[in-house]
C-alpha cells in the first residue's frame, strides 16, 4: 500500500494535487484531524485488499493538530507503517498574488496581512518540509506542469530529485 500525506503552504496547490491523486486512484481525505490519523491508517491497513493507494492532506486549517503531527509520525514510523511526504511551496509574493486573484481568505490571516500569515505559517510548517520525501515548488508552474511531476512521482514510479540552485 502507498500511503501520501499532502502538505505545504497553504495557495500552493495542496487541492489540486488532491484532485489529481483522485483521478489516478488514490482514496484521498483532506483535512482530517491529526489525531485521527493512527485510526485511519489502522483502518486502511485492515482494509489494504481494496485501499492500495492513499493520500491524506494536511495543512494549517489543523493548526492546533500540528503541534501533535510530529509524535504520530515517529509513532507510524516505529510502528513499521510506511508513508511518505509531498510538502508544496511557493514564492511568498506569488502566494500573495494568488490569494488576490481567488479573493480568498488565508487560514492564518484573519483580519491580518496575507504575507505575515504566509511567514507564520512557514515557521509553523518548517518541522514537515524537513521530514518530507518530496518537495515542489509551484511558484512558476502551471497546473500541467504540476500535474506531470505528480504523476512522474506517483503514476509513473520515477526517480524524483529534488535540485536547488542558490545563487547569493
């Protein structure tokens, strides 16, 4: 069984990805609380006959749940069940510039400025972006794009590389 956890920046494509996993045959289930995840991959183990294929979604909408995601993991891990992490990110002012465009509200960012919540969801996130198998940054992809490395990853088993450049 192939089990993803979905998670990133919140504007960065965590929906769309969810969206494509669900035409490739994964069982997808977004935003469920933290703690209800031991139970889920319980069941799924049980049910692994007919669930071979899973992605979970997680994002800050499950802030106070975050502070436990960590533990579950190691638990899951010690445990022997398998899982592995795609965390998507983009450029701060591109988050910006999308959360214009969809007159969206930013899950951190409730009367506040949509770059400071942006920032203090980086920080609140740092901990899984380490932990993550896969890292994608969205900033300059099209939805195409995005869905080509998904389906490289996760459809097609390729090896995935994750490659910066950084020039100071």
């Amino acid at each position: 069984m192939r089990f993803v956890i979905v998670t990133g920046i919140s504007g960065a494509g965590k929906s769309s990805v969810m969206k494509m996993l669900e035409d490739i045959g994964y069982f997808c289930v977004d935003n469920l609380p933290v703690r209800l995840i031991p139970k889920l991959t319980k069941l799924m183990i049980s049910e692994s006959k007919t669930l071979d294929r899973v992605a979970l979604g997680v994002d800050i909408r499950n802030l106070q749940g975050l502070s436990e995601l960590e533990d579950i993991l190691d638990a899951m891990k010690e445990s022997g069940y398998r899982y592995e992490i795609l965390f998507l990110d983009a450029d701060s002012s591109v988050l910006v510039k999308r959360y214009k465009e969809t007159r969206r509200n930013h899950p951190l960012a409730l009367q506040g400025r949509v770059d400071k919540a942006i920032e203090a969801e980086r920080e609140e996130l740092a901990f899984i972006k380490k932990r993550a198998d896969y890292i994608t940054d969205t900033s300059h992809m099209l939805i195409r794009e995005l869905k080509h490395e998904i389906d490289k990853i996760f459809l097609d088993n390729e090896e995935y590389e994750n490659f910066f450049v950084t020039i100071l």
